[in-house]
C-alpha cells in the first residue's frame, strides 16, 4: 500500500503540513529504518492524547513499507526525495509546526509511560526554554571536548533523543546549524546558542527507552566521524572558553 503523503524534491519546496493548532508537536527525521519509525510513533500514540501533532520528514527514498499504518488526523509524513540534512530538515519541521512547543526526538527512543505530559509541565512553568531525557555538563578541564552526564538538573546541553523546546526561543537563536547534514554534536551546538541567549536547560528522569541507535550504529563510520568532527569542530570554535555561559557546575 502506498503512503498518501507529500513528495518534494528539495526541502526548500516544503509548504504548510497542517492547518490545525496542537498542544506540542513531536519532530522526527529518517533516511531510513522505517519499522523503527513505526515503533516509536506507535510509542506515543499509546501514551498521550491528540492534541499531541507528530511531523515526520523522511529523507530520500528508503524502503517505506508499514509507514502508511500510522497516518492519521495528527501524524503528518513528508518526504524530501532528493534527501536533506538533519540540520535543516529539523529546522523546516520547527517552523511548520502549529504548537507554541516542539520535542525533537530520535526515531530510536520509545516511550513507555507518558513522558510529553511532565515534560512540557516542567516547560511551561516558564522557567527554562528547553527540557530534556538525557544532557549534561561541559567538561571544562576537558577543555570543552566532551559532556557529562550529571544526572536531573540544570544543564549546559540536551540531547536530540529526546527533549522539548519552546518555539520561539528556538527562533530566537536561529535553530540549528544548517551546516549540521548529521545529527550528532549538532544539538550541543544549539542547546549553547540556547545558553548564549540566556536560555534554561533543565534535564529530567522520564519513562522513554532507547533501542539501536541506527543513526549511529549503522551509519558509514568514515562520515560518522568525519561530519561529527566537522560539528563538533564549530562548537569549539565559537564557544569554547565562553566558560559564563555555562550553569553552576555540580
């Protein structure tokens, strides 16, 4: 069975989704492994209401059988044929959304209780710009090179496997790099766009689950390491020694 979504070439070409307005909107991005796509929206549909929108934009022109399973009133699919980088791909879902929130999240993670409702509570009580599952602290006597994980709290950085965004704080740094083709280190560099701009991160324990994580895993290791170094490369020239920008270390 064929999916009834919408085919553009470029991502440039990508209009409107939907017209109707949602609580949050969950953003996903896959150039590939599509049964895992259909694990963790069906993860969410199990968990919380309709008033949660799901954007899913696939990436060039993998195998999409299954994918027209989870098509309905709140889960709207593009395909960009040409393929796009998850930078930009992210971006051009944020921008569409109707949802004054947005979570990002890897098609790897799965719910397995709600874990949208406490985390768009913790957003909306006003306090931080971006609430996530998994972040942490810039090791500073790492001269900026890796992150810890120091657990629930304020943080410097959240994780694309799962966190929640306020719109127009987003906005308000740019998003994400455009120059990010590749997800990882690409969130790092915009959770401190975020901080740079006064922007909260706070980190919480949550009821999600991560399977394989194709992104990484069974990713070319040669481009892997090559377009990480390349994101990587850009926080450390723009942020590293910024050490004010940084939360109280713990």
């Amino acid at each position: 069975m064929s999916v009834p979504m919408k085919v553009y070439k470029r991502i440039g070409d990508l209009r409107n989704l939907s017209k109707k307005d949602f609580t949050a909107t969950v953003l996903l991005f896959a150039d590939g492994f599509i049964p895992d796509v259909i694990t963790c929206v069906n993860s969410i549909k199990a968990q919380v209401g309709e008033d949660i929108a799901i954007y899913l934009l696939i990436s060039g022109n993998p195998d999409l059988a299954g994918l027209e399973t989870i098509q309905d009133e709140r889960t709207y699919i593009v395909q960009i044929s040409e393929g796009v980088g998850w930078g930009e791909a992210i971006n051009a879902l944020v921008k569409l959304s109707n949802s004054k929130d947005v979570i990002i999240m890897d098609p790897s993670t799965i719910l397995t209780g709600d874990a949208i409702s406490p985390t768009l509570a913790k957003l909306n009580e006003g306090d931080f710009s971006a609430v996530g599952w998994k972040g942490g602290l810039v090791n500073i006597e790492d001269e900026w090179r890796s992150v810890d994980d120091k657990g629930p709290g304020a943080v410097d950085v959240l994780f694309s496997y799962f966190f929640a965004v306020n719109k127009d704080a987003a906005l308000s740094v740019n998003l994400f790099n455009i120059r990010a083709i590749y997800y990882r280190n690409a969130d790092i560099e915009f959770s401190l766009r975020l901080r740079q701009g006064q922007g909260r991160l706070w980190q919480m324990d949550l009821p999600l689950k991560q399977e394989r994580h194709h992104g990484y895993y069974d990713t070319d290791p040669a481009f892997r390491d090559e377009q990480s170094k390349k994101n990587y490369d850009r926080i450390l020239d723009r942020f590293r020694g910024k050490n004010e920008i940084l939360v109280e270390r713990r």
